[in-house]
C-alpha cells in the first residue's frame, strides 16, 4: 500500500495540515477559470480604492474593478499555462526519455546531449523571446515553458527506463520474444510514471511562479486581462498609496506555489535522490563504465530548479 | 598541458555552436527584420525600402557568405547597430554591464559566504534550527515569485520605515536591494547544497576513522569535509555564476536598474534582433569563461579528477 505510506508520511510531516487547506485556495483560485463574483473588466469610477468589505472581499482597484474576481480569472490562466506546459515538457521529455532509453550508441548520444543542452538553455530567454515574438497567452506561454522545460524529464525517464529494462522480469519478456513498444508499455511505463508525476508536482509550482515573472516583465502582455503578474505589474505604481493591491495577486501565487511545493515536500529528499540518478545515469552514458569518481550531489545538477529573479 | 588544449578546443567549438544559433535568430524569425526597422524608424514599408536595406545588410546574399561577413565582423567588434538606441550594440552593452555584473555577482557571492556556515551547522545538527532554515528558505526562493518579494521589500524599508531611496538615492541605495533579493533567492539552494555534501562525507569511512582519532564531528567536518563540500558548493555555483549576469531581468525590471537584462527586456519587445545576436554571443562567452574558472577552481580542490564537462 504505497499510498497509505504516503498519507501517513504526509500526516507526520509538521507543515502537513496546512496542505488541504492550500490546496483548498488553488482549487477555489482554478475554479475562477468559470465563475466570478463580479463582471472582471466591469470599471466602476465611483467605486475607485475600496476598502475589504462583505461586497467586495479583497477590495477594488483604481478603476473600481473588483479584486476578487481579477485574482480568480488569473487563477484560471495560471492552471490553463500549467496544464500546458505539463503536458508540453512531459509529452516531449517523455519522448525523448524513452527514445534513448531504447537507442544505443550515437542516437542515444545525441538524444541525452540534446536534453542537456536544454537543461543548461537559459530558460528565461528562451520564454522571453517566445512570447516576446508571438505574444503572451496562456498557450504561447504554457508552450515557452514546456519547450525550455522538458530536458529533465527526459533525464529522468531514460534513467528510470534503463534501471527497469535491467530487472530480470523484463530481460525475460525479451526473450520471450515482447518487442521494444510492449516492454514499454507493460513494463518501464508504469514504473516510470510515480517519479515523472513527482517531478510534475515540482515542476507545476515553478510554473505558476515562472509565468508571473513573464506577465511581470510583461512583454506583449495585455493589462487589462487580469495575470497575477500583470496586475503586480500595473499595481506596483499604487505602492505609496494603495498597498494592499499589490499584495493579493502576489499573495495568490505565492500560496499556489506553495500548496504545491508542500504536497511533494515530504518526497524532497526521494526527489534529490531521482535527479542524482537520471543525471549519474546520464553522465555514465558519456564516460562509459568504471573509473566513477567519489559521489558528487552537486556534479550535474538537473537545473530545471532555478528560481527566475 | 594538453588538457588546456582541450578545454581551448571545447570552448572554440561551443563559441561556434553559439554563433550558429544567434546567426539563426534572425533568418529563423517569423518577421523580417527590414520590415520592423522601418516601421520603427515610422517610414514607409515599401518593397523598394525593404529590398535597400536587405542589400544594405548584405540580407540577400548566399547563407554561408552571410554568415562568414557577419561573424568576422562580429570579431572585430562591429555588432551592429540597435533599431532603438541607434547605438552600437557594444557600446550599449558594455555601458549596462557593470551594474548586472555587481549586482548579480555581488548577490551570489553573499549568498555563498552565508551558505557556508548555513550548511555546516544544518549538517552538524540535522532538523536543528539551520537545517530547517535553509530548507524553508529554499522552498521560499521557489515558491515566492521574486518580484513579489522585491516589491514587499521596497515598500517596507523605503515606503514604510523610509530607509533607503532606492530610485533617487546614490548608487548604495539603488544597489543594496536587488544585490539582497538575489542572495537571498540563492542562499537556501546553495545552503542545501553544501549540506547534502557535506552529508555524503559524513557517510564515508574516513570520517569514522576522523572520529577515531578523537576529532569532533565540527572540526572533523571543518578540517576534512570542508575541501569536499566546497567542491560540490563551486559545482553547483557554477551554473549560478554563469545565469546570474543578464539573468536577472526579473530583479532588474522591479527595481528600474538599467542593466543588460532589462536592455535585453526592452529590446525583445520591439524585436531588436542585433541586440539578441550580441546578448546570445555574450552570454556564451561568459558562460564559458565561468565554466573554465570553475573547472580550475575544482581541479585545485580535488586533483584526483578532471571533471566532465
């Protein structure tokens, strides 16, 4: 019962109880995607700078827009952007994971060098001229992310596929004759897939936070469409005079990302663990057997981990 | 000896793998860039204007020459001028520098200086009081979107308490805060990092036989563990070092720093290709030049081995 170890490491964890509750606000935040209190774009001049009330929870801003409904429509973009870049970096990790796990030689080769290349590819970049390019959205940014995001999983898989292609169960569907697509599918496919859906869990808070900064910086970002990093960007002129504008939006990042940081928190150290072999995996494949130096937690880290600032 | 010559060749040939890529950013772009320039320039879009400049740029000659004339120009120093500036794009870069490189390089160096006792006293004690700061400051830097925190530190220490003028004091005040933001959003990893080094040492015999010689475990980790961890803390630094100078558009646009990012920043959103060219070629060579420290750095601190790539 895997599971049930996992609940009950979760419930021993001292921050534990705070999940459900975080995990309540990001649910209430996606559920914004839907449903609004208040029309989002709907100016009221004379209701500018509004304080919390019963009617309007977080206030308005300096247009008389409700807060509320704003921080709940960017709730909305932001599960859209992390949707999209899941599915981006993990289809394309996947991939490519798994495509060397099965090549040898050169394709391999090629293969892990290209996931390195885009592990080490400055992520912010990579975004930035994207979006800068096409504009931002939900989808160009979800697409941005996921294209510059998809080396470690491709790390990851090929480590997790390898260690399984080497179980004795699996040589011997070989033998029986199970070609490559059916010894993936049955076997290095369900065995991969807790370690990928961990790292998604890590990867999903870094994205909430990565694509705030986009909005932020702001390039072809449209104001008017409320993306929490947007509206910290148009508030952050109100800092003197209306504070607390600019704190509910960064408030709702700060609390998704965190709600999903805490959920994995209790598998850091197995985390650490999967990144040291995906990239020791890696690493062998380039040096080759024997002569392995003494072991270095920091040698190659997989660098998806950066903070934007 | 001839590992100097090696490193030498790696380096040529990643400078080259740059150039190819920078010299693709503006074939492999959707707009054409005479187009843009004359529409930033509010002249008229008219094919005999656009076929001008494509011959004036040497945009219709043959690939290969293209990119042999522009390289060798390149390495002259002439990187062309930027579409918004009017400037040369040496000149503009080498005026924003300084400032990117104090406050990023300033920043990461704070960062590893507190990492250092951080780490040692999380690994002298785990769950102790460091241990648990630098794992809450290490979720903090992914969860806590940089901007944020920036804008939540301005408006205490310069609305609220007033004691700095970040916009209008002297270059003290301009620096001091983004130089913190940026230690501050490394300090957990790096601290973590050298914790889980210096972990790996404690699980070798040779601090069991450091004990048995009636050492400490403080003076056996300072003594004999500290060439180890500092080791993986220079590994993990270096990917920092070589991200954190144009890399921090984020810092730089939240506190108006006129530094390479937010030039970077600026010039993506009017599609100003020369100066994603020269930001390209710059940050690799940087990046190199970082790499090769580090390498030196780590050969000093550990003989035994040339570290792979």
């Amino acid at each position: 019962m895997a599971w049930r170890s996992a609940l009950a490491a979760r419930r021993r964890w001292p921050a534990g109880p705070l999940v459900p509750g975080l995990l309540g606000i990001a649910v209430l935040l996606a559920a914004g995607a839907l449903w609004q209190p208040y029309d989002p774009a709907a100016i009221d001049l004379g209701a500018r700078h509004l304080g919390t009330s019963l009617a309007h929870p977080f206030g308005t801003d300096q247009l008389g827009r409700d807060m509320l409904s704003r921080t709940m429509v960017g709730g909305g973009y932001t599960l859209a952007v992390v949707a999209t870049v899941a599915l981006v970096s993990v289809a394309l990790g996947t991939a490519v994971g798994l495509g060397a796990a099965v090549c040898d030689g050169l394709a391999r080769a090629a293969l892990l060098r290209a996931a390195d290349f885009a592990i080490v590819m400055p992520s912010l970049v990579v975004a930035l001229a994207i979006t800068g390019l096409f504009g931002l959205t939900p989808l160009t940014a979800g697409l941005a992310l996921g294209l510059g995001g998809w080396g470690p999983y491709a790390l990851l898989t090929h480590a997790l596929a390898r260690r399984a292609m080497a179980q004795p169960y699996v040589r011997a569907a070989q033998a029986l004759g199970v070609g490559s697509p059916g010894i993936l599918l049955r076997h290095v496919v369900p065995a991969a897939t807790p370690a990928v859906l961990t790292y998604l869990a890590a990867d999903a808070g870094r994205t909430v936070v990565a694509y705030a900064a986009l909005a932020f910086i702001g390039l072809g970002a449209d104001t008017s469409r409320p993306d929490w990093g947007a509206m910290l960007y148009e508030y952050r002129a109100f800092i003197f005079d209306a504070p607390m504008l600019m704190i509910w939006p960064g408030l709702a990042v700060t609390l998704t990302a965190l709600a999903l940081h805490l959920l994995i928190e209790p598998d850091a150290d197995r985390l650490a663990g999967l990144r040291r072999m995906a990239t020791d995996t890696a690493l062998a494949q380039a040096t080759g057997p024997g002569g392995s130096p003494p072991p270095r937690a920091a040698d190659k880290p997989l660098t998806g981990a950066r903070p934007w600032r | 000896m001839r590992s100097l010559v090696q490193e030498c060749a790696r380096a040529a040939l990643l400078l080259w793998l740059a150039s190819l890529a920078a010299f693709a950013v503006i074939h492999g772009m959707p707009a054409d860039p005479a187009e843009i320039f004359l529409v930033q320039m509010n002249r008229p879009v008219t094919p005999e204007a656009v076929a001008r400049l494509h011959a004036e740029w040497g945009l219709d000659a043959p690939l290969f020459v293209q990119y042999v004339d522009w390289a060798g120009r390149f390495v002259i120093g002439d990187w062309g001028l930027s579409f918004r500036t009017a400037q040369p794009v040496l000149d503009e870069f080498l005026r924003r520098l300084p400032v990117s490189f104090l406050i990023g390089t300033g920043g990461l160096a704070l960062a590893a200086l507190l990492a250092i006792p951080l780490g040692h006293h999380a690994a002298l004690r785990p769950h102790g009081i460091a241990d648990r700061a630098s794992r809450a400051l290490a979720i903090l830097a992914q969860a806590v979107p940089a901007f944020w925190s920036g804008l939540i530190l301005l408006w205490i220490l310069a609305v609220e308490l007033r004691w700095l003028r970040p916009f209008t004091g002297g270059s003290a005040h301009q620096l001091i805060l983004p130089t913190l933001l940026i230690a501050l959003y490394s300090v957990g990893t790096l601290a973590r990092v050298y914790r889980t080094e210096l972990q790996l040492y404690q699980a070798q015999p040779y601090y069991r036989t450091a004990l048995a010689t009636g050492l400490t475990p403080r003076e056996a980790l300072h003594r004999h563990g500290r060439r180890h961890a500092l080791f993986g803390l220079v590994a993990a630094l270096t990917p920092e070092f070589g991200w954190v100078v144009g890399g921090t558009a984020v810092t730089e646009v939240v506190f108006g720093i006129p530094g390479v990012s937010q030039f970077l920043v600026d010039s993506i959103a009017v599609r100003d290709y020369w100066v994603l060219q020269g930001y390209i070629m710059a940050m690799a060579a940087w990046m190199i030049l970082v790499h090769g420290a580090s390498v030196g750095l780590r050969r000093a601190l550990d003989p035994r081995i040339c570290p792979e790539a």
